[in-house]
C-alpha cells in the first residue's frame, strides 16, 4: 500500500534517470560484478555506468542505439550485457536479489511448491507419438 513514507522511500526523481541504480541498490549489486581482466588495456567505463545503460535498456524497452549519449557507448554495454549474459554475472545478481526479496518477506530463499496450469501445460494426443508415426509414414 503507498504512503507517505512509501513514497517517499522509491521516490527516484533525484536521480538522473528513473533506472539508474541507487547508491542503496548499487551496494546490493557492486560486490556480484566481476573485476576486470588482467593484463590488456585498463577498463575505461565506471562499472555502475555499465549497469545504468543496462537498466536504461530494460526498464524503457528501448533499442541498444538509442541509449542516451550521457551513458556508456551501446557498443560497450551490449557487449558487456553478452559477457555478463555468457559468464552467468546476470544470472547471479538476479538470484542474490530474488534471495533478498523473499527473506524480506519472511519466506524461504527457494519456493517449495509449483503450481501447474493445465491451460500452460499441453499434453500429447491419445497414443502420443505412436499414433502420428503411422500417418506420418504412410504410403501416398
């Protein structure tokens, strides 16, 4: 339910853009990312400007080319969205933080059950493929 201090605790008008990370969320995500390779020339772009123009992309739904110009070249943070995408890094920050939200909200790290929907769930035709492969290999 919104409140005053709700409001007030994800307001984020004070930031450059509504999907830039706070200092808050920026402490949660800084320890998942991985240093920079060694040897090769030096990384030019701030970590967190990286994750900005990621967010930027995902929370607007825009195109790479249309990252603003105030945050790291497209090139840069798709390629490093690829790298992090490859080496498991997004998929870490994702767990780190989904573990959180659900300790926050007093519930187990993993959830215990799975709801199935047999609308989701298609099963196959009486005799499943069994039936098709005689069709499927008839003579014409």
């Amino acid at each position: 339910m919104w409140t005053a201090e709700n409001r007030a605790k994800y307001n984020r008008d004070h930031l450059r853009y509504p999907s830039d990370v706070t200092d808050a969320e920026w402490a949660q995500i800084a320890p998942l990312i991985p240093p920079a390779r060694r040897g090769g020339r030096r990384r030019e772009v701030v970590d967190r400007d990286l994750v900005n123009g990621l967010m930027y992309v995902l929370s607007t739904g825009c195109q790479w080319r249309y990252i603003p110009k105030d945050l790291p070249p497209k090139s840069t943070v798709y390629r490093y969205f690829c790298d992090w995408s490859h080496d498991g890094t997004l998929d870490r920050i994702h767990h780190a933080l989904y573990v959180k939200c659900r300790e926050k909200l007093d519930l187990e790290a993993s959830p215990t059950a799975c709801i199935v929907d047999s609308q989701s769930v298609k099963s196959s035709e009486k005799g499943g493929l069994a039936s098709i492969r005689p069709a499927l290999t008839r003579a014409s």
